[in-house]
C-alpha cells in the first residue's frame, strides 16, 4: 500500500501474533517501523522475521514494559528523538486472564487491567500530545477484542480491560475528530497468538482444551488480521471486526439483549453443568 511509505509507524507487542504480521505488512509497504515488546527473545526473531521481504523503510527495537509509565515516557523520547513523528501509532499489549470470579485474586485482576488497558492509556498520554504538536494526519490503532463489544462468563477481568479499551476508544475518536488524528479500535476472535499460553485461564468442565483445540483448527492466521488493520487505517474505520465467529453474538446484543442475556445465561449454565459432572467422576 503506498499509503504507508515512508510513513512512521509504531507497533507495540510486536515479538509475536498480530502485532508481529502487523508489522511485516507496515514494513512491507514501505513504512518506517519502531517495534516494541516485553520479551527481547521474540523481538530478535520477529526482526528477521519483518526484514526478511525487504521492506523499504528503516527498523528500530524497544524492549520495555508498556504498563510502564516511565518507561513509555522514554520510549516517546526515543521515538521523536530518532524519527520526529509517528503517523501510525497501534496499541496492541494484552493478556487473557480468566476464571471463576470468586476464585480470581486481585492480583489477577490488577494485572490485566494494566497489560490490557493502563497500557494503551499510557500509550495515547504519552504520545498524543506530540502527535497533535507533529501536525499533518496520523492515526491510533487500539486492538481488543470482541470480548470489548460481547461479554463471555469466566472472563471477567479480561473482558473487563477489553469494554473499557472501546469505550477509550471511541471516546477518543469523538474528541480528536477534525484534529487530524483519527482512531480505528480492533476487534478480533479467534486468532492464532500466544494470547492463551502467555495468560491465565482457569476454565471449568474441561473448557481451556477445548478452546485450545478450537484456535489450532479454527482460529484466523495473523497475517490475515493485519492485512484489514492496514485497510482499515487506510479507510478510517473506527470499528474494525476482523473475524467472523464473534458478529453472530454482537449481532443479537445489538437486536434484543434479551435474547442476548438469555443466551449468555444458558451458555454459562451448560459451562457449570459440565464442570459438576467432570468432579463427580
């Protein structure tokens, strides 16, 4: 896409899963690209990965914790210090934590609410204002989840973190309307990350394995995800839903939150059902 070259883009989470196809799309169409991740490992690889179609734009790494405050604060100096804009800035750290919500510890819950949401809040505190000093048009990309638009049981804090990043989102985009940046919020399903081995979910009735038997089969390829995320800032969608699993279940919320209650309550009761069964034997 010509639209990014040249253009400055930074992509946090960048080590693995849409964070990294999202960057080999950025760098393939010619943006200027800082990475940035947690775990210094999977930054080292996901840069071969990234420079290995030959971009045309230049490649710098961040390692650092984004629930970090202090250390975002850097990064941004870093950041203008090296590039003196960022036209694409994609929030994209998160953690899945879930379980039964009497059994989950504050701790818990502590943590996905700084890696899901404190993070990106940092992020846009950070990084607007330059963003608004830079002039020119830019763009925030903030991915969630569908669990941001539809609430799923034994994922309270998860989907917790996820509702309040749309609602930040769309916040935003009110506010920053006609101050040339615009704010595309990303809602995927099932896509093949880490997101499940890297976080904590303590699903009754045997349910964890069967999820993640259903993302080994049936979950979409990050590069797939990234593909619409580029498409979408190039649209200036605010809303972008990249997997379908998930719109059937929006959809109803949206038509009859009986309906929509209903179905919820049923699924969690089958989910209980199945976990007293699995004890007694």
């Amino acid at each position: 896409m010509k639209y990014f070259r040249d253009k400055v883009v930074l992509v946090t989470a960048a080590g693995s899963g849409i964070g990294l196809a999202c960057a080999k799309a950025y760098a393939a169409a010619g943006a200027h690209l800082h990475m940035v991740d947690i775990r210094a490992d999977r930054l080292e690889q996901a840069v071969q990965e990234v420079q290995a179609p030959g971009g045309a734009g230049r490649i710098w790494t961040h390692v650092l914790n984004c629930s970090d405050e202090e250390a975002v604060r850097a990064l941004a100096e870093d950041v203008y210090g090296e590039s003196g804009r960022v036209d694409v800035l994609q929030n994209g750290v998160g953690v899945l934590m879930g379980g039964p919500v009497e059994e989950l510890s504050l701790e818990q819950w502590r943590r996905s609410v700084e890696v899901n949401l404190w993070s990106t809040i940092a992020s846009i505190n950070l990084f607007l204002p330059r963003m608004l000093a830079q002039g020119g048009e830019s763009h925030i990309v903030n991915i969630a989840s569908i669990s941001g638009l539809v609430a799923f049981p034994f994922t309270a804090p998860y989907t917790t973190a996820k509702f309040a990043l749309v609602g930040l989102s769309e916040a935003l985009a009110a506010e920053l309307c006609g101050r040339g940046i615009r704010v595309t919020v990303v809602c995927p399903g099932a896509v093949r990350t880490n997101i499940i081995n890297d976080g904590t979910l303590a699903l009754p009735g045997g349910w964890k394995e069967r999820i993640v038997r259903t993302y080994s089969r049936h979950a979409a390829p990050p590069d797939r995800v990234a593909r619409q995320v580029l498409r979408a800032v190039v649209r200036r969608r605010p809303l972008l839903i990249p997997t379908r699993e998930g719109l059937p279940l929006w959809w109803l919320k949206r038509f009859s939150t009986t309906l929509y209650d209903a179905t919820v309550r049923r699924a969690t009761r089958l989910l209980r059902e199945m976990d007293a069964r699995r004890h007694k034997e």
